[in-house]
C-alpha cells in the first residue's frame, strides 16, 4: 500500500488492506518496528479516532514530520484530517 504525503491512513484500514481486517494490533506493532520509517512512511499510519498513536522515534517527530508534510501539500492536519482549504 502506498500512503501519499499529505495523507493518513488508519491501522484499521492498513490491516483491512492486507486481508486481516481485525489485525489493526498487529499491524501497529509491525509499523512501530519499521527501521526506515522516512522512506516506508509509518509516520502516516494514525489511529482509528485520527489521533497520532506511537512513534519509534517519538511523538515530537511523527508531528513533525506530518508538518513538514502538511506545509507542502496543505492536505492533512496535525491529526491527520483533511484541512479545510485543502477540501476547496
């Protein structure tokens, strides 16, 4: 599954994605151990409620790297929804 920048999917739907649809643990622990987590982007991988989750590299960089993202494309919050001036 590809995963643009400036967007977000959950690891709800990353494990329906796969075939597993009731593996969204399993799925956050396997995207938690990513070692190139910049070039497999996890960081775009967010709850179901679209809040952040983990981070191997922690918190402050995942919102970081989302908002270096979100600056360039305009088209996903800080947690993960669309931005209004995104949607016109």
């Amino acid at each position: 599954m590809q995963i643009p920048v400036g967007r977000a999917v959950t690891y709800s739907d990353l494990a329906g994605h796969v075939g597993s649809p009731k593996a969204a643990r399993a799925v956050g622990s396997a995207v938690g151990r990513n070692p190139i987590s910049f070039v497999v982007p996890c960081h775009r991988v967010l709850r179901k409620g679209g809040e952040l989750g983990g981070y191997h590299w922690g918190l402050t960089r995942k919102k970081a790297i989302i908002g270096w993202e979100m600056g360039r494309t305009g088209s996903m919050g800080p947690d993960g929804s669309e931005r209004e001036e995104a949607r016109h």
